[in-house]
C-alpha cells in the first residue's frame, strides 16, 4: 500500500511525497515505561499536509485517509525490528489535532498515554473526515477562527474582545476568549489592549484549561504480531 500511496502523492505533489517519505522513516523510540512520554517522541503532526490543502483540491478526506495508512504501514512492518516486539507491542494512532496527527507507543502498564476526554473510532478516515476542506488554520469544523482573524478583528475594534468582536468572528463572546486561549492569543491579544489603554484581559493558562475532547483511532499490536 506504501508504494500505491506515495506515487498518488508524487503524481500531484513531489514535495508532499518527500514528506511522507520522511515521516514514515522518522526515527522512532521507546526508551522507558512512559507511553506519553514516547508519544512527545514519536508523534507527528501532519501540518504540511493541511497547509498544501487548501490550494490542492485532490487533498480530500480520501487521501488524507490514504496518507495515514500508508504511515501505519510502514511503522507497524518496521516496529518489528526493534526492542519492544517480542517483550510488549505497541499502540498505533491517528488522532484529531489543528492538523491530523500520528503517533506510536510502546505497550506499557500504563496503558492508554493521552489525558483529556478522547472519543474512540473504528477507522483512521472517522478522524480523517473531520479534516474535509479548509487545512491548517482554515476555516473549519474544528477551527472557527484562524489566529490571523482573531488579531485583525481585536485590532479593529481598538483591543475589544467583547459581542461586536465576537459577532465579527461568527462567535460568541464565551467562545471568543476560549479561542484566543486555545489558539495562545493571549499575550497577543493583551498587547493590542495595551495599545488601546485597555486593562489586560484574564485568560486560563494551559493547566487551568479544561481537559478536551477528540477523535482518536487506536491499533493496537500484540507481542510478536
């Protein structure tokens, strides 16, 4: 499937076939017994991907799909090579980011490495799909505001994150300050306050952020698979 992948890719896009190239042959470890941990390590989010879609029609839910996939492939045949497949196995993912993403553990006693609330699906297009249209930081479903309007819209109205600002947006005024946080806007948004002799508003840092939702499919491969 790999070959299939990569010659759909490169039959549009030589660059984005590099790309794949290169993240299903990134080094991969699983030094320790901290799944998250190798996670930070291994995982990839395929920012490239959505950044080339909005100007690359043939880059739909299908081949992101395909892309994915071939990625899996071609970790899971290597994983084979390395420590942890006769002793443990491993978890494979696809999951839902302002990109989509991938990543693979080692199997530990720690089980399942993310927190937040994730949501389990069947097959890496249910988290593929989610990505139809739009690319990173375009409009979309997961991503009402690109930080870019979030900015001009404060900036024109003289540092107000209030209704007009959020109506501006197509948000709501609670949803507006939980973007800015999200997107980390915060400082940003406070210095165009700052210009407006407006006092700084109070945004949650990360730790205080609620823990999120998100679509994630899981494989998981036995010892000696």
């Amino acid at each position: 499937m790999f070959a299939e992948v990569l010659a759909e890719v490169r039959g549009h896009h030589r660059g984005l076939a590099g790309y794949l190239e290169a993240v299903a042959d990134k080094p991969l470890r699983f030094d320790g017994d901290n799944a998250n941990q190798q996670s930070s390590w291994n995982h990839e989010t395929l920012g490239y991907l959505e950044l080339l879609a909005p100007s690359e029609p043939w880059i739909n839910s299908g081949l992101r799909t395909r892309f994915v996939e071939a990625i899996l492939q071609r970790w899971q045949a290597r994983l084979k090579g390395m420590a942890p497949y006769q002793a443990q196995g491993y978890r494979l993912y696809v999951y839902e980011s302002l990109a989509l993403t991938v990543s693979a553990v080692a199997e530990t006693k720690g089980g399942f490495p993310y927190p937040g609330q994730p949501r389990f699906v069947d097959h890496p297009r249910d988290v593929a799909r989610l990505f139809h249209g739009g690319g990173l930081f375009e409009r979309s479903e997961l991503v009402p505001a690109t930080p870019k309007e979030v900015l001009a819209a404060v900036e024109k109205h003289n540092g107000s994150i209030s209704k007009p600002t959020a109506q501006a947006l197509g948000l709501q005024v609670g949803d507006l300050r939980k973007w800015i946080e999200f997107l980390g806007l915060a400082d940003q948004v406070n210095a165009l306050r700052k210009r407006n002799k407006r006092r700084p508003a109070q945004f949650r840092s990360e730790e205080q952020m609620p823990e999120h939702s998100y679509h994630i499919y899981e494989r998981r491969l036995p010892a000696g698979y």
